[in-house]
C-alpha cells in the first residue's frame, strides 16, 4: 500500500478553509488628489 501523505503538507485551498484567514484585500491605489480651484 502507498504511505500516508506527510503531515506538513498544506490542506487544499477551499473557499470556506476552517482554520485559515481569509486571503487579506488588495491594497486599494491612493485616491486621485483633488483639484485645487482658484
């Protein structure tokens, strides 16, 4: 028979992964600065 997996294998991403974070957001770009009138 084949021998089991090793234990520091990474489980299979899965969308609702219990026990992992969350992937965290992309950082968003700075916002465009504002147009100086006058």
């Amino acid at each position: 028979p084949a021998p089991p997996p090793p234990p520091t294998a990474p489980p299979p991403p899965s969308a609702g992964a219990v026990g992992s974070p969350p992937t965290p957001p992309a950082p968003r770009a700075p916002p465009p600065p504002l147009p100086q009138s006058g």
